[in-house]
C-alpha cells in the first residue's frame, strides 16, 4: 500500500522520436532551501520558480507552523515574511515532512538552536530513515532528541537554550547533514566549522552568503572547511529558482535511450557540485550539448540538448564524483543497461539510505527486464547490452521511491517489452508534471 494513498501501476511502452522542449520542475534542493532562509531572515523574501511538488509544500507548511508568513500568489511567485534568526515559534503540532529526507533534516537544524520543542513525522519511507546522522550533530549544539531506535521519526527535538559553536567533521559525504550543522550554527555565538573529505552540493553555502551571512570555504589538506560566523541578520532575497538537474536527468537519459530522439531541456542549474551525472553520460559517448550558457542566482544555468545515442560505452565512474550525482545513479544505470560493457559505480553507500535501498531497488528490477547487476555495500557493476537488446518485460518495485518510479518508466521507453512499476503515486513529491512532460516527448506511459 502506497503512502501517498491508492497505488497507481504505471507501464512504459517502447518509443522511438522523443521530441520537444521538456520545462522540467525547480531545483527541489535549491526550492527547500529558499523557504527555510526566507523564514529565517527579517522582512519578505520572494521565490519564483519554486518547485510544487509535495516535498516542498511540506516545507512551506512546516514554516508557517514555525511563525513564518508563507503565501503562493496567483502568478506563481511565493512570498515568505521571516521571523528572523533564532526567532522560530513552538509550533502547535506535529511536523509531517511526507516523502522528504532533505526538507525534515534541514528544518531540524534550522530550529535544534532555538529554544522550542517541535516533533517530526514523515510517511512510511521517511519514518524507516535513519536520524542519528543529524542528531549526533545536532547534540553537540545543545539539542535533545527522542524518538524511535536508531533515531528514526517519529522524533522529538527540544531545541539548544543556550546553543554553543561547534567543529564538525562528517563522517560521510551529505550536503544535509552539512546543510543541517549550518543551519544550526546560524544561531549559535562565534564560529560553527564544518570539514567534509568531499565536496557536497553547496546550495547551503551559496545561499547563506546570498542573504548575508558571513560564510568561507577552504581547501585543505583535510578536504573543505566551511566556516560560519553565527548570529546574522539575514536579509530577504528575490530568488529565482533554476530547473531542477536531477528532474532533467529523465528527459535527458530517456531521449539517449530511444532512437531518433531530440529533446531540449531548457534552464538547468548546472552547479559543479550536481553536474557529475551530465559529465559522466558525456563519457559514456552520449550526444548531450550545453547551450546558452549563463549565470542566474549565482548558480550557473544552460539549456541541455540530448539527441538519441546508439553507440554508448560502459566506464567507470570516479567514486570521487559520487557527491555531485548522488540522486542520478537510478537513472544512469538505465542508460548503463544500452551501453556496451559494465559500467562501474563505486563509493555510492549513500544510495543504500535514501527513500530506498536504491542499489538494491534498481539492481532487482534490471535484473527482472534481462539485465546482469554486481551490487556490494558501496558499489554496483551493470553489464549493458547495447542499443535494442534491453528485453523488459518485468514489473518492478518502486518502494515509494519517487526515482526509482521514474527511472524504470525511463527504461521501459528502450525495452523489448513495456516495463511497469507497482506504484507511482510517489512520483508526485519531487516532479508532479512528470507524466504529462514526458507523454508531450512522445513517450508512451499508461496509469494500469
């Protein structure tokens, strides 16, 4: 049974000729983001672009519940009226963040130094997530938390009454663990550091520095030290959010996928530190063009073109690039299943923890449709078959994973015969007009 109520199964049919322009969706990175530092500063911060799936919506709930004036205006725009650093009400209930891993950790961090209560629930999904990661950290702060074995939600925070600075070291690569520590130290006195071995997405650092905030990031011996200086005044921002990378990662692999297919996607954000999937398909021989390259919101911005590519090589990815592509391995072992010879994913343990076991979601369903997967605890080898040799043919799992949902309707576009997903109502929390823009490419998605 679906979280998100009735499952829907969803098949996808072989086509040939996708083509168009596929708007894809806001950075739902960048979207979560603006929300939570527009509550934070002190006046009205206004956001078009945003991304409406539901993850984010139960961000902007969560803000409202938090004392910050959260409104969506007949045009599109969102105006947020903040309360200020440190100014976070006790909210009256409890916080559902639904589906999103990314929206409870860094609202989390954002009120751990507040001097408030607030408990966090989520769907099934997000209640089976491990915590502790945030937690830890969090605890070193000055905050509490109580909730379920292995700090699983439902769970508590009492935030720090008197929040002291802190040196963290992650222990692994995580742009919300990161995110969650900034967030915290924003209102804790003198400095809060961050060292990370590897370079994360840095949305968090962009947009703290944006709205004032008083951030440096240094290359080290030890990897990247972020430095915080606590207690600002942030100042509200216009923001316009770009397209979201990791939702054009589906319009772009599928046009790779299917013959004769050419597929613009217009006005992706292309931070080095979410690009890594682009420069991997790049490799692997994919026709994959960046143009009108350009800067919007301090992120850099380019409309991608993706025509079909029938002659794709399996490579091995460098485990160094794992951090910027975190979210695309789903989908890149679709298009690893048309390339000839193995295409290697190593230092990817991350994606053993996401809204699913990603590896073993996606090993089991290419497995299914004809596909030979090596899996280990941070790595896994897909065996492709070239171009027309993808037999299909299987219904695979989704586990309410919104893209392990998307990444096998991708697949079943190439396939022999159509591939189906038990249930793809989840698709609904990071890309709601999925269905819709793909059916405008030509794809062939039918609700069973």
């Amino acid at each position: 049974m679906s979280a998100h109520g009735t499952p829907i199964p969803m098949t996808s049919h072989r086509v040939t000729g996708l083509s168009g322009t596929a708007e894809v969706p806001g950075d739902k990175s960048i979207s979560h983001r603006s929300l939570i530092l527009g509550a934070m500063a002190v006046g009205e911060t206004r956001i078009t672009g945003l991304l409406e799936g539901e993850d984010v919506l139960d961000t902007a709930k969560a803000m409202q519940a938090f004392g910050a004036e959260v409104t969506r205006e007949e045009d599109g725009t969102w105006s947020v009226f903040g309360v200020g650093v440190g100014g976070f009400a006790e909210p009256d209930g409890v916080i559902d963040c639904g589906n999103s891993g990314t929206g409870v950790r860094l609202i989390m961090g954002a009120m751990a130094t507040c001097p408030i209560a607030a408990t966090f629930t989520g769907d099934a999904s997000l209640n089976s997530r491990p915590m502790a990661r945030i937690t830890d950290p969090l605890a070193l702060f000055g905050a509490q938390s109580h909730g379920r074995s292995g700090g699983r939600l439902p769970l508590t925070i009492i935030g720090a009454a008197t929040p002291v600075p802190i040196t963290y070291t992650t222990p692994v690569p995580s742009a919300q663990v990161k995110s969650a520590v900034l967030l915290a130290g924003l209102n804790a006195p003198g400095q809060t550091v961050v060292i990370e071995e590897e370079a994360t997405r840095d949305h968090s650092e962009r947009m703290l520095a944006g709205f004032g905030a008083e951030i440096t990031t240094e290359h080290t011996n030890g990897g990247y030290k972020i430095t915080l200086t606590g207690q600002p005044e942030l100042k509200p921002q216009t923001i316009a959010v770009p397209r979201d990378p990791s939702s054009a990662a589906f319009p772009v692999c599928a046009a790779l996928i299917t013959e004769g297919s050419d597929v613009l996607v217009p006005g992706i954000g292309l931070n080095p530190t979410r690009a890594g999937l682009f420069t991997t398909l790049r490799e692997m021989g994919a026709d994959l063009t960046y143009e009108n390259e350009r800067t919007e919101g301090g992120e850099p911005v380019a409309d991608l073109r993706a025509k079909f590519s029938p002659d794709l090589k399996g490579i091995e990815v460098p485990p160094a690039r794992a951090a910027s592509m975190i979210d695309e391995y789903p989908v890149l072992s679709v298009v690893a299943a048309f390339a000839d010879g193995q295409t290697v994913m190593r230092g990817v343990k991350e994606l053993r923890v996401k809204e699913s076991d990603r590896i073993d979601a996606m090993a089991t369903g290419l497995r299914a449709c004809g596909v030979a997967v090596e899996d280990g605890e941070d790595w896994w080898i897909v065996t492709g078959l070239g171009h027309g040799n993808v037999p299909g043919g299987a219904t695979c799992v989704s586990h309410l994973d919104h893209r392990i949902a998307m990444s096998f309707m991708v697949l079943g576009m190439g396939t022999t015969h159509p591939v189906s997903v038990d249930d793809g109502t989840p698709i609904a929390t990071s890309f709601p007009i999925f269905e819709p823009l793909m059916a405008n490419l030509g794809a062939d998605l039918r609700r069973d």
